[in-house]
C-alpha cells in the first residue's frame, strides 16, 4: 500500500515531511481522500485488502480510480459516509 509501505522501494506517503508533500501536492491531495479511509478501515480491524474491497463496493468496481477519488472528495466536501467507518 502506497500511503504505508510506498511503492518501488519510495519512502511511504505517510512519512513524507512537508516539503515532499509539497512537491507532488496535487497526487497527494487527491489521494489522501483514499487512504484516509483505508485507515479508518484498518483501524477497525479491517485488513488492507478487505478496505479496498469495501471501497470498491461502495463507488463502483467498474470505474476508473480516477473516477472513485473524484466521487470519494465530493462525499468529503459534502460530509456523505458511504463507507460506514
């Protein structure tokens, strides 16, 4: 997972200080909707997997990720839970 372990060997989103969230601000942002509810995800006791899964179901398996974050910020923006966590 991107945001706790990285990718590529790439230091995880998690740890990145300000000036490196800065630098790639833009993905950052847009995928910080995401894996703040993974998180939440997890820390009921859901594994990683099992919050992606549950993700999925709740925006559409069949849309883009770029589609599932677009929908993900505007339930943010709008304070809508379709996740239930």
């Amino acid at each position: 997972m991107e945001y706790q372990f990285g990718l590529n060997g790439r230091k995880p989103a998690k740890d990145f200080n300000k000036k490196e969230r800065g630098s790639c601000k833009v993905q950052y942002c847009r995928r910080k909707v995401f894996w703040s509810a993974v998180e939440r995800f997890i820390l009921k006791g859901f594994s990683w997997e099992a919050a992606i899964d549950r993700i999925l179901d709740a925006y559409g398996s069949h849309k883009s990720v770029a589609k599932i974050l677009k929908m993900m910020q505007k339930d943010r923006a709008a304070n809508v839970d379709r996740l239930g966590v």
